[in-house]
C-alpha cells in the first residue's frame, strides 16, 4: 500500500502511478488508520484534498476531473479528519 503513496499528494491505485483520485486517499488513509501506521505525506494528502474542492465549496474527486457529490465531499472529510486537520 505505502507504494502507491505519491509524495506530490495522494495514493494512486496502483504503483508508480500518479493518477489520485479522493477515494484512493481516503481508502488508503483509513485502512492505515486500521493497521497502527501512517502516512510518510499527510501535509500532501491534506492539500490534495482541499484541491478537490471547486467553486460551489463542495469537492470533486480529483483537483480537475469530476463532479461535485456529497461523497466526494465524505472522502474529504475523513481524510482531513483521519489526518488531524478537522
């Protein structure tokens, strides 16, 4: 799982890629929780997070793709939460 950790923000899907979405953060995130560990970038996790958010202040699933949906704004929210930052 930490090798689909991208220093720049976010997990990926799979590694060595850079495609981040909020999902794979969030499920990434919690299930590190579950395991006693955390992220080696939780400041870049926090501000992909933010970066998914557009002008109506709810949050997409990635800083340029998506619309926004309560569940992106739930992913968002656990992941600043799980992460201190709420």
């Amino acid at each position: 799982m930490l090798r689909c950790e991208n220093p720049e923000r976010g997990f990926s899907a799979k590694p060595n890629t850079k495609t981040q979405f909020i999902e794979h953060t969030c499920y990434d995130v919690e299930t590190l929780s579950m395991l006693g560990e955390e992220p080696q970038y939780p400041d870049s996790h926090a501000e992909l997070a933010c970066t998914c958010q557009n002008r109506s202040r709810a949050f997409r699933r990635s800083p340029v793709l998506g619309t926004s949906t309560l569940e992106n704004t739930h992913y968002v929210a656990q992941v600043l939460e799980r992460l201190g930052y709420l």
